[in-house]
C-alpha cells in the first residue's frame, strides 16, 4: 500500500507541530510521500508566512527596502530548525531569494517559497529526499494546470525514490517560471500526487477531524460526516465548506483514489472518508449543509417566453459578453431568473442589462440584491420522500422567506436563495430539522 499525506499550515506552524506530522508519517511505512504546506499560524493573532511573503515581495516590487521583513519570515523557520535539533541551514535559499525579490521574480515566486522552504526542512527532519514542485507540476503558457505532462514528469520522478518530499501550491511553466495554484492549492498538489503514483489513499492533514454537517462559526458542535462522496463533496466545497480547496477530487476521482481527511492533533480519530461511491448509509437524509452571502437575482420577464427559440441563449449572451459566470438559472413560463456574484455584477449591471434588452427584448427587467445561496447536499436525499416540504416547513417555522428553490436533476442537493440577514437563522433550520431531530 501506498499513501500520500499532506500536511496543512497549522499542522506545521512550528517545531511541536512538525514534530506530530513526523510522527504520524512515521507510524506507518506505507506514508511514503509527503506534501506540506507554509508554516500557518501559531496563534490567533499571527500570520500566515504566505502573507508575510507577499507583504515583503510588494516592498521589494515597489523598490523599497526589504530586508527587515525578509529576515522576520527567516526567523520563523530558524525557529522551526532550532526546534527540532536540525544541523541544518537555510541561508542559502535565502540569499537567492533575496537575489530574486530584487530582481522581480514575481509574486508567484514569492509565494511559493513558503512551501518550498518547509519542504527543505521536511525532508531533512524525515531524512526524506526532497523533490521541487516545479520540477514534476507543469502549467500551460496561458497559466492553465497540464495534468497529462505532469502526470509523466510526476511519475517517471518518484519511481526513482521510495519517500519524498514535494511542497504544495506551486509548478512551473515549461521555461522554469514558478506558477501558483489558487490559496488553498497545497491540497491540489497533494491529489495531483496521488493521482499520478496511483496512490491507494491519499490523506489529508489539517486542524479539524474532518467534514462537519454545517459551518461549525453558525452550529455549535455540529455532527461530523463519516463518509462523503466525490459528487456531494464538489457541491459543498463550491458553496463555501472550506476543509478542503473545491478542485482536489479531480486528479485522485479519475484513479478512485478515496481522501481521508484527518486531525494532526488527534491522529487517533478516523476523521472523513471521501469516496467515488459507497453502499455505506449516511447518518441522515442530508451529508452537509453549505452556502455563500453576496449574490444578486437578475429577473427577466417576456410574455410567451418559452415558446421563444433561443431566449435563453440570447440572455445569458449577455452575461458573457461582459465575463460573468451566472451560478443559477431557474425559470417558468414567461420568467427567467440569472443568479449572479454581486460584488462581480454591480459595476456592469446597467450594461448587462442593456445588453439583455438589446439581444432578448424582454418586457421588465428587475434585479434583487443582497441574496444568500444555500445548498442542501446528501445522496439519501433521493431515496426519502418529502425532503424540499421538510425544508421548506423548517424554514417557514423560522420565519425565513425562500426567494429561490433549485433541484438538480440528479437529486443530490437542493439549493435554496434567502435574504442575506437570514443565512444563518436558515441553516440552523435546515439542520435542526434533518439532524438534531433525528439524534
């Protein structure tokens, strides 16, 4: 068997973390290859080394002294060496980054040393070899990941070695160009690992012993998820459950390669598997309850809209033509509603809607501010009746007005539209209903 573990920020915050996430890989040999993040926070008030390298590369970018702030991110990791007993420098890599800063290497670059160095220090206190991201990860010119030569490059890498080090977030161009994933892409790199060595699982370390039923900042304590699907995971990673970054199931869902999310600092608990099918029931009718403020509702109405070829086309056309994505588009007869990020939509709203009168000829056009989305996600859903009257009765007994009920075809999850200022009185409804009523 072979795994691939990867280590988040506040599992290697300092030398005590680094410590648990070395004896965790160590417990079992099968742990062969090793993905960490930059050092997280130490404490509440801290800050994350990502940020501090960004902060230092602006100074450097601007042609302003850096040196000072450069040094404060060395301390970090000196502290981490001193910590475990390394005989072991880096001052090395950070006169070539200083080098680097100068010379404009980019904010991609300087992010990505976070990794990069907890790599270095990793491998050494694992007396693992230490493979770089931009070796084995390769993007596209126009930035885009190429999984199919990564894939080759990843592979023909680590047959040569039996354990590794290979640092999260970043590859390279073909050029040697560092490329960053979005935040949160040490989790991609850990998938695109697995994938590539056709790992038997990959796991994931982070803070917490995996998914939770609901945001735990609006339920208190909630239940924990057992077993997950890659589908039901895709649907509440997108609408705000943040344990892990929306894109990882794609490298390990194409190899069904199941992720098993567990808790650094209680390595003991079997945390949340994350698999392409499973025969196992979960504990309730819904797997989890996620969702994001901040949208708007763009409502167009047109007598015999729907015996009209292409009205749809010609609206969201216009939505195109000025580079937004819609998230939702439920309709009826002579209605069609576009659910749009707001912050996204307020500066081109009037164009938009020129647009939509150019191209549709709708008879009103009227926009709704300040909407949440919820989705309601569970693959029980589809086998017990009554669930949308359970969460509507819920809702309705919360005093919470549905602006917008959507069903997907699969009836996997259902997502509900409510008014910013009831997101959170709505999902302690949702979930008192399906979960504390059935404890």
């Amino acid at each position: 068997m072979v795994k691939v573990v990867k280590f988040g920020g506040s599992s290697l915050a300092d030398a005590d973390q680094v410590k648990k996430a070395a004896a965790i890989i160590k417990e079992e040999k099968e742990r062969r290859y090793v993905v960490p993040s930059a050092p997280g926070k130490r404490t509440s008030g801290d800050t994350k080394v990502t940020d501090m390298l960004y902060q230092t590369y602006d100074l450097a970018e601007s042609d302003q002294n850096f040196d000072k702030e450069l040094l404060a991110i060395k301390a970090r990791y000196d502290e981490i060496v001193f910590g475990l007993g390394l005989d072991f420098s880096l001052d090395y890599e950070f006169r070539t980054i200083k080098e680097n800063f100068k010379n404009k290497a980019g904010r991609d670059y300087a992010a990505s040393r976070g990794e990069y160095l907890n790599g270095r220090i990793m491998a050494a206190y694992l007396d693992y070899e230490f493979v770089d991201a931009a070796e084995v990860i390769r993007f596209d010119e126009d930035g885009t990941f190429d999984p199919d030569t990564t894939a080759k490059l990843m592979k023909k890498r680590l047959d040569k070695t039996d354990n590794a080090v290979i640092p999260g977030f970043y590859g390279a161009y073909a050029d040697g160009r560092v490329k960053t994933f979005s935040r949160g892409g040490s989790d991609i790199t850990g998938s695109i690992v697995a994938g590539a060595i056709k790992a038997d699982v990959y796991e994931n370390w982070t803070d917490v012993s995996g998914f939770m039923v609901a945001d735990p900042r609006i339920i208190d304590n909630p239940e924990s998820i057992d077993t997950i699907t890659y589908r039901e995971l895709r649907e509440l990673a997108y609408m705000g459950a943040s344990v892990l970054h929306e894109d990882v199931i794609f490298p390990v869902r194409k190899e069904g390669i199941p992720i098993n999310i567990r808790n650094t600092n209680d390595p003991k608990a079997s945390g949340t598997w994350i698999v392409e099918s499973t025969c196992q029931k979960s504990k309730y009718v819904i797997t989890g309850i996620a969702g994001k403020k901040g949208f708007c509702s763009v409502n167009i109405e047109k007598d015999l809209m729907n015996s009209e070829i292409g009205f749809g086309r010609k609206v969201l056309q216009a939505f195109e033509d000025y580079g937004l994505s819609f998230e939702h588009v439920p309709s009826g007869i002579d209605t069609l509603t576009v659910f749009v990020h707001q912050d996204e939509f307020m500066d081109k709203e009037q164009q938009v809607v020129s647009a939509i009168h150019r191209l549709a000829d709708p008879d009103t056009i009227d926009i709704e501010s300040d909407i949440a989305l919820i989705a309601v996600v569970g693959r029980g859903m589809k086998s017990t009746r009554g669930t949308a009257g359970r969460i509507f009765s819920a809702l309705a007994h919360a005093n919470v007005n549905v602006k917008m009920i959507d069903q997907g075809s699969s009836e996997l999850n259902i997502i509900i539209g409510v008014a910013n200022q009831d997101f959170e009185a709505a999902i302690k409804a949702i979930y008192d209903i399906f979960v504390t009523a059935a404890v």
